[in-house]
C-alpha cells in the first residue's frame, strides 16, 4: 500500500498532470450529456484474470476531481482476480465518474498488467533462492507506478533513480578507460553508503571487477557456459547479478546458476495491460444492473 505522504507528495502531482493532459479545457461529451450535477455509481469489472494493482491510485483519481467521490472496493492490491469479477463500486457525481474514467483505468489496468507479469516470473524463481528485480526501463513520469506494480507482484526493485547507487555500465567504463579505473573513481567520488555495481559483458571484465572490489557483479548478455564461469571466477566476493533480455523463458533456463539476483527490463516495458473496465453507470436510486 503506498502511504498517505507518499500519495500526496509524489502521486497526486502526476494524476493532476494526466488529468490536465486529458481535460485541457473541458470535457465536452460529459458536458454534453450532464448539464447537471448528478449522484451516481458505476462497477469497476475485471476482464481478465490476474493480479490487481494500483487501487489507491485508481481512486485519487476521482477524488482529486471532486473529494466526495468514494470508492467500495471488493479487493485490495495483490489480489488474484478472475475475469468478471467485481473490484469494486464508484459513487459520486456522475459527470466526475464520466470524466475521470479513463485516466483511472489507464493507471489501473497498466499497474494491473506489470503486477500480474511480475507475479508470473517471480513464481519462476521460487525455491531459487533469486530475487526477480526490475529496472529503469520504465515510462517516463510513471516509474512510482511502475515499480509499485513490480513490488505488489511479487518482484523487487533495482534503483530507484540515478542517485541510489553507483553502477557503472560500459559507457561508464569507455569513459574511465577501463573497471578497475571506473571502480577506484567511484570509491573515491561516492559516499560510502553507496554500493558499487559493474556491468560486465566478457570474463576479463568479470576478472577487473573482483580485483577491484565491486559490490555487485552484473552478468549482462552472457551464454549458459560463459555464467557459470564467471560465476566460478567471482567466488562469493560479491553479490551477482544477470542480466539482459530476460523473459519468462529465458529464466528457466538460467535458474539453475548460483546468482544472487536475475533483472528484467521487461517487466515494465513489455508488460501487457490487465483488461478492467467501468461498467453499468446508473444514477443512485435507478437500482444496480450488475450481480453484487
């Protein structure tokens, strides 16, 4: 669950901002149609099956538009849900539900998408002993959702940002002139609190790596063979890392190596939306045309 400041510091300016993206000046078809204030509700349905993320956001959305706005909900995030099943109930002016409605599910169904995928891969890993972790290969402005999402399925996350750690990747390196040149800057410019990962693509760069002193070893876009030998070369002297286009499938077949930690970019940038809709709006008094 996220908590109240990190909602209203860090959430709610990036609602407004996609609220204002949506309603630049008004929303003309809701105005059309409801001149007038109207009480309301509508159900929030699943269409598919999966697990359910990013409800407080969900309802931020239309309680930024109007504060009565409430929201009965049925499950909470982490849920596994079925198709048809009924999330919850949406009460409120009826012109907020018409005009927060998509921004709402856009959010809802993304969170949804990234939290079902990382349930799928992480449920790969158990008894591994591996942490399934996420990247920055996320959408811009939409990393806190994002990584929520990884969070509430079951994943962890890798840096938040630029600042959490120092990780030194082959541009980095190109621009020291080589690891143990890269690394010794780092121990010298970053607090000490700050761990030290390095991006290693041959053995020789594993070999620099270990000498001198890194954290964290990144194995990226290595062979079966060329891993286990790296990992043989590191010996426990620091935490291991693989990396590169890894996918569902691919995680089977490196399960088996004695790593610390396997990232997947793809857990944000390829994750495929939840289906959730907003279904039967029908003013308070009219009766409720879904099965509760």
């Amino acid at each position: 669950m996220l908590d109240p400041i990190t909602l209203k510091l860090n959430i709610d300016p990036l609602v407004l901002q996609a609220l204002k993206e949506d309603i630049p000046e008004e929303d003309v078809s809701t105005n059309a149609v409801m001149p007038e204030s109207v009480s309301g509700h509508v159900d929030l349905i699943a269409k598919a099956p999966g697990i359910i993320c990013g409800l407080q956001v969900f309802e931020r959305v239309f309680t930024l538009l109007d504060p009565a706005t409430t929201v009965d909900f049925k499950v909470q995030d982490g849920d596994a849900v079925e198709a048809g099943t009924l999330l919850g109930v949406v009460h409120g002016d009826i012109r907020v539900l018409l005009s927060g409605e998509r921004v709402a599910l856009n959010y809802l169904q993304r969170m949804s998408g990234i939290a079902t995928n990382a349930h799928r891969m992480s449920a790969l890993l158990e008894g591994t002993g591996i942490t399934l972790l996420d990247t920055r290969k996320t959408t811009p402005n939409n990393r806190i959702f994002e990584k929520y999402a990884v969070r509430t399925g079951g994943g962890r996350n890798h840096r938040t940002n630029l600042s959490d750690c120092v990780m030194l990747k082959d541009n980095h390196i190109d621009a020291a002139g080589s690891v143990k040149k890269a690394v010794s800057m780092a121990r010298q410019y970053a607090s000490f609190v700050r761990k030290i990962e390095v991006e290693t693509e041959t053995l020789d760069m594993v070999k620099d790596a270990v000498e001198a002193g890194a954290d964290i070893i990144m194995l990226d876009n290595m062979d079966h063979d060329t891993m286990a030998k790296a990992i043989a070369i590191i010996g426990r002297r620091a935490k291991i890392e693989i990396s590169g286009n890894v996918t569902a499938e691919k995680i089977e077949a490196i399960k088996d190596l004695d790593v610390d930690y396997i990232s997947s970019g793809a857990l944000t940038h390829s994750s495929p939306i939840l289906d959730i809709s907003l279904k039967h709006l029908s003013p308070d008094g009219k009766g409720d045309a879904y099965e509760r």
